[in-house]
C-alpha cells in the first residue's frame, strides 16, 4: 500500500512520461504478442503484410485482437475457446450496407447460350465454360440448394477445418445473399469485418425452373491452391446439403451453444477429406 501511495503522488508532476511509459509497455506487449503468434501460428506468413498494416492502429487495439488470436491445430494440442464473439461481433455493419444483393449470372455469362437448354446440357456448358478459368464450377438440384438456404437461415455463420501440412486451418463461413463468404479465422480476429477473403461460392438460380443452379467459386490463389479451394467446397456441401445426425448436431452448437463448441468435434468429421 506504502508503494501504491508514493505512485499517486508522483503520476502528477510527470504525466507526460507516465502516459509515455503506458504506450511503450503496449507497444512492447504487441511486439512480444506477434513474436508468439509466428512462432506458434504456422500460417502468419500468410498474413504478414495485412498484420502488419492493422499494427498500425493504437497498440491497445491491436494487442486486442491479437491476444484473441487462436492458435491452430497442430501435434493433436487445443487451446479452448468461445465463439460467441463470431456469432455476435461487436462491430455491425452500417445500416445501408447490410442488404448484400444478389449477384446475378448475366455478369459473367451470356444467357442466349443457355436459354433454350436442358438441364442436363447446361450442366454440360457451365463446367467446359469454366474449364479454362481458375475457379470452381459446379451444380446443384433445386432440391439441394432448397436445403442449403434452409440450413444457411438456421446456421449463417460456421467454421471448416481446412487441412494443411502442418495441421488443419480453421476457415470461417458466412452466407449472405446468393454467396458463401470464407474468410481464415486468424485473419477475421485481427481484422474483423475487414478481414479479407480466401474464397467465394456464388449459387445462380437464374436456371432453377429448369432444376438447375450453378455454382461458381472464385479464391485468391495467394491463400488457396485449387485443391484446398475444393476442399472448403465440398466441407460446405457435407455440411449444408447432406443430411448427417453428427454433422447437423455440430452445426446445432455452434449456432445455439457456441462455448460448448469443441474444435475436434469438427475435426473428427471431416478428417477423412483428402486434398487430392
């Protein structure tokens, strides 16, 4: 108490240092905060440059961020975490962006060349269209997208597990609109609703009164290779299009009772996926 009393006497008559002293121990907090997350975050090569540039914020800010980062899997250890805080960001969206529109097919694709096909022909078109191109391309049945938009409305937001060399990568899931939003989830906690993409899964339903819709994904080839972006693909359709007891219950807690949420629940599911 003695050295308490000494401290509140002195903080008056300096406190340009002391202010001075608080931001050099911040910064130095950050600093230590990033030293830990290269040595145990394989993937913050990844992200460097855009930690980086969020480092330039207030060091409490971003020390905050930081110190919510969750180290990935890796030689079977977890650290125990809530995900409250992606079902409920502290951050909303202004009002007038909220309404996300639908993207629609004739951006990208001349509707005369499918106009007066069937299904099965349209089918055809769209993967030899997309052949070429450095994307995914796939179809669903109307049937298939009708359960996908009834699970997205129930569980808008989720995580896949994307397995990496070093272990898996947790990619987190949002749908808005007609699109699939992946984003990594050590980039969302450090820049939140900033953070960047790695992939994009677009459903058309411009075909759907002909039993069709067509699915494109575009992913940034800097944080995905083709196979990994395909990954993520067919996780989403494990999860949302199939029906499995296991694999609805953990979408069923994680939406509902995200602190009872367990990272290798999920691992378990999908540990079978090969990248090919």
């Amino acid at each position: 108490m003695e050295c308490a009393r000494k401290v509140l006497r002195v903080l008056p008559k300096n406190p340009q240092l002391f202010t001075r002293s608080l931001t050099m121990t911040s910064s130095q907090r950050a600093k230590e905060a990033i030293e830990q997350l290269k040595e145990k975050n394989p993937y913050y090569s990844k992200y460097a440059d855009k930690i980086a540039k969020a480092q330039q914020t207030s060091a409490e800010e971003f020390l905050d961020r930081i110190e919510r980062v969750v180290n990935p899997i890796k030689e079977g250890k977890i650290q125990a975490r809530s995900y409250s805080e992606l079902l409920n960001p502290k951050q909303k969206l202004p009002k007038e962006s909220a309404e996300i529109p639908h993207k629609k097919l004739t951006d990208i694709m001349k509707m005369e060349l499918i106009a007066d096909k069937t299904a099965e022909e349209i089918s055809q078109i769209w993967i030899e269209y997309h052949k070429t191109k450095d994307v995914l391309a796939a179809t669903l049945t109307t049937s298939q997208y009708q359960t996908l938009t009834e699970r997205a409305k129930e569980h808008p937001i989720f995580l896949l597990p994307l397995p990496r060399s070093e272990g898996f990568e947790f990619i987190m899931l949002q749908f808005a609109a007609n699109s699939v939003h992946f984003t990594p989830l050590l980039a969302y906690q450090v820049h939140q609703e900033n953070a960047p993409e790695c992939l994009t899964l677009v459903h058309y339903t411009e075909m759907q009164d002909k039993g069709i819709i067509l699915m494109r994904g575009e992913y940034d080839t800097k944080v995905l290779t083709a196979q990994e972006a395909q990954c993520l693909a067919n996780e989403l359709q494990m999860f949302y299009y199939k029906t499995d007891e296991s694999k609805l219950k953990l979408l069923e807690t994680f939406t509902k009772r995200p602190d009872e949420f367990k990272h290798m629940d999920l691992i378990k599911e999908v540990e079978n996926i090969q990248l090919g």
